[in-house]
C-alpha cells in the first residue's frame, strides 16, 4: 500500500507574528511542519506498519510546495518514519489552495497512491479546502476530520470516525480514497490496521523524530521537481491584499446586579 502525505511549512504559531505595513512580516519566521500534517505522517505511520514488531509494509511518500527551504519539513517527515520525498519548488506568495490542488493532483496521477492523507488544514491560513478540492478534482471517494481511522484486513476500505455535533459519524469508503484528519487521530487506540495487536497503545499525539531516524533521513530520496515539470502554470484565485489587527477591545465593566447586566446586553450590547 502507498500512501502520499502533503507537509507544509507553516510560521511557528508558538512565536509572536509582526504585521509590517500591512504585510505579515515572515523576515525572520521560524518555520514548522504544519501540526496536522504531523497528525497525517503519524496516521499514515500507524496504518501500514506493526507497531509491536517494528516493522512496516508499504511506502509513505511526503511531499510539500515550496522553497528550498521548505525541504527542512520533508526531512522531519523522513525522520519520523516516511520513505521517500517530493519538494515542488514554488514561492509561498505565488500559489494558493488551487495552485496546491493542482500540483497535489498531478503528484497522484504520477505516483498511483492507494490513499492520501492531510492535515484537516493549515494553522497559517486555517482555509480547510485543498483535502476536499482534491478528491473532487481527482473524483475520489472523501472523509475529513477524521478522529479515528480504521484499514480493512483486506486493505480496500477504511472506515473513519469524525466528531460532529450529536456524537461520532462514521463513513467507509474505499480505497484509493482521500481523508484529511482531526487532532484526535493521535490518541492512543484512534487508529487501527489489524496488524497492530489491538491491546497495543501508542503513546499520545505524533512521535518524535529519533537521533538515529534524523540520521537516516539524510539518506532517504527527495526528489525535486517544478511546478512546469508538472505542467502547472500559477495563477491564483486568492491575493492578500494586507492585514490589519483587530481593533483594541474596550475595557471591561463590573456590574452590580443581574438586573443591571440584563439592562446593558439588551440596551448597549443589543444581544437581547
């Protein structure tokens, strides 16, 4: 089974972002895997492999778009498990979801996956469209937000759990197939392959990547491609035109009743 795995690079959201005449100023970003598409590697990881054996059948392909640098979050991926990489070189400023849609479609034409797996979306933008816009332009069966993921023994369904408003719904669809999953798809038992002995539990959230798999990673292929090798000509949908902070909020008031909040929400707030 082979499995493709996009990684963006996303601005650490744990660091203060400047805005610099209406611009985010990246200047001097400190670049991470978007975390969701850790939570990806890590399913992808967890369903092809025997956690109890350390052994694994299939091969996970990660991929990204973007600058040199951008290689530095393919080689994390490298290092917690996956096998190989794709590094589709492109400017952040020029591409958007349809760009990467694209781009994405034309990686799976060439490599033939069983399945793809991303990240629900991207804490940078937070627009949550490429998983969806890819399986509609490659006409592929979807599930998003999944909690749990769980692979047939016969490898041709998955049956995914997503958490919606009255509980979990679940959907199976078959292999190939695109899913783009939920923070809790790293909890210990969240993901099942009927490989894994089923009292196996991982431990919480997407491993670390060891001394000796950062090592390895140096080794494993990265292939690097443009985006005309892939006959995708950029031509956004999406600009940014500039960015502003909210306005300061106003301080806030100690009321003395109940009544008196009431009052306010109904007559100033206009919330009643």
């Amino acid at each position: 089974m082979k499995i493709l795995v996009p990684i963006k690079r996303v601005p650490d959201p744990e660091l203060k972002t400047k805005i610099t005449d209406g611009k985010i100023d990246l200047s001097s970003a400190s670049w991470v895997p978007n975390p969701f598409d850790e939570y990806a590697v890590e399913t992808a990881l967890r369903l092809l492999e025997n956690a109890d054996e350390g052994s694994r059948e299939g091969e996970i392909v990660v991929i990204t778009i973007g600058p040199e640098d951008a290689a530095a979050q393919l080689r994390h991926g490298l290092a917690m498990g996956a096998d190989r990489a794709i590094r589709v070189d492109a400017e952040d400023a020029s591409i958007d979801s349809t760009t990467v849609v694209d781009t994405l479609a034309a990686v799976y034409e060439a490599e033939k996956p069983d399945l793809v797996i991303l990240g629900k979306q991207a804490v940078d933008g937070d627009s949550n469209q490429v998983g969806q816009m890819l399986a509609c332009k490659l006409n592929l069966p979807q599930a998003t937000f999944a909690a749990t993921v769980e692979l047939s023994e016969d490898k041709k369904t998955l049956t995914v759990g997503r958490e919606v408003d009255g509980g979990v719904e679940y959907k199976s669809i078959p292999t190939p197939s695109v899913v783009t999953v939920d923070l809790r798809v790293v909890a210990p038992k969240s993901v099942v392959n009927h490989v894994t002995p089923a009292d196996h539990e991982y431990d919480e959230g997407p491993r670390y990547a060891s001394l000796k798999g950062i090592m390895k990673a140096k080794k494993k292929p990265m292939d690097e491609k443009t985006l005309s090798d892939l006959g995708v000509t950029p031509s956004p949908k999406v600009t940014e035109v500039s960015v502003e902070l909210p306005p300061p909020r106003a301080a806030g008031q100690i009321l003395g009743s109940v009544t008196e909040l009431v009052e306010k929400l109904k007559n100033e707030a206009k919330a009643l």
